[in-house]
C-alpha cells in the first residue's frame, strides 16, 4: 500500500525541522533587534544629554563650552 502524499510532507521528523528553523529564525531576529535597540539608545541618550555622536569611533564626546574672554581693562 503506497503513503498519500499528506502524509509524507506531515511526518513528524520535517515538523520538528521546521520548528527548529522557525525559531532558529526568531532568535536571530531578537538577537539582531537588540543589537539595533542598544545602538539607538546610546546615540539617543548621548545627544540627549548635549553630546555629539561619532559614528566613526561609535562614542559619545562632549564639548566643553568656555565663557568668553574679555581683554582686560587697561584704562588708568
């Protein structure tokens, strides 16, 4: 007696196949959506709070901002 073509594609070795893949699949998605999350976060938090983000070194610098200097004055 010959299997009906169902039943060969259902069998449960390709299920736990498929399975495995399906969420070989979703935990590399994960995986690759934090790594994305984590980047945005640091460029958000160190441009907001008054950094610039290098994105060539991928750090975060700060400028410091001095008060400007007025000559002194030379009147007797």
């Amino acid at each position: 007696m010959r299997r009906s073509r169902s039943s060969r594609t259902h069998s449960p070795a390709r299920r736990i196949l498929l399975r495995g893949l399906a969420l070989a699949a979703v935990v590399a998605v994960a995986l690759y959506g934090y790594g994305f999350y984590r980047d945005w976060q640091l460029r958000d938090s160190c441009t907001g709070n008054g950094g610039e983000w290098n994105a060539e070194l991928e750090q975060c610098t700060f400028r410091l901002t001095l008060p400007e200097q007025t000559p002194p004055d030379t009147t007797p």
